[in-house]
C-alpha cells in the first residue's frame, strides 16, 4: 500500500483497500501510505486514503505527520486536500517543528501562504525556540509574507 501510494498508482491502492489492507498500516519509522502519498505529492491518492479513512493527523515515530511531509516537499495541493480534510495546521513533531517551519526553512512560500490562510501560529517555537520567521532568514519571499501576516495579527489586536 505504502509504495503504491508514494506512486500514484491510485487504482492499486483502492484495490488494495478494497481487498483489506489497513488504510493506516505504518513502516518501520512509523510513516503511513498517507505520509508516502503526500511527500511525493499524489493528491488523487491522498483524497483517496483519506476517503477510505486514513488518518490526517498520524504522527510517525519522530512526530512527523502528511502535512509536515506535504510542506517540507513543497506540495500546495496536496497541503489544501489535507487541511480540507481536518490536519492540524499546528500539530508539531518531537523536535518541535510544525509545517509551517519546515515550508519557511525551504523556502516555499505558496505552502507557507496556504498554512498561513489556515490559521498557522507564528508564535510556535521548536525545540531549539526558533520560530517560523527564524527558519525563513534565507528565504526573502518567505520572510516577507511571515513579516506581513504578522502584522497583520498586530492590526487585528488592535
């Protein structure tokens, strides 16, 4: 299932579910086919495990879930399917990371954006007590849009 799903190969994994494999089945580090299908970006197979019951939030061994792996991967449509679906836009992983982290520290602002118009804390801080805006020093575009999506929540306090 797992494979399959890191594939695209869609019709293999309904079949797959229709003939009985567990839909949150996990790998030696924890991951789920929702995981695979998600850092490779198969949307088609995220909307499918999700329909067949997959859980949005499962946390591999390290804390790490198909949102934190969509968003490190720079995936924006499979961010959307999962936030559709109910993700926990500030879920963290053992270290601390959140989605939004892993998307300033890579530089994808589409994905940073589409977390940010979710609700994405810019308070959170990882183990490390660096936040959001700390991982994006290398990434202009993305500090821009923290930069503004922060104070914009400063406007709305107001």
């Amino acid at each position: 299932l797992m494979g399959a799903s890191g594939q695209g190969r869609t019709e293999v994994v309904n079949a797959l579910l229709e003939a009985g494999a567990s839909v949150d089945t996990r790998d030696k580090d924890g991951a789920t086919a929702l995981t695979y299908a998600s850092i490779q970006g198969r949307t088609e197979v995220v909307r499918a495990l999700l329909e067949a019951g997959a859980s949005v939030d499962a946390q591999a061994t390290e804390g790490g879930t198909a949102l934190i792996s969509a968003a490190v991967a720079g995936r924006t449509d499979v961010v959307h399917a999962l936030l559709e679906a109910g993700a926990s836009v500030d879920l963290q992983s053992k270290d601390g990371w959140t989605a939004l982290m892993v998307a300033s520290v890579k530089g994808h602002a589409e994905v940073a954006e589409v977390l940010l118009e979710a609700g994405a804390s810019l308070a959170k801080t990882d183990a490390g007590g660096k936040t959001a805006s700390d991982h994006a020093s290398e990434h202009p575009t993305v500090l821009a849009l923290l930069a503004e999506a922060e104070a914009g929540q400063r406007d709305e306090l107001r």
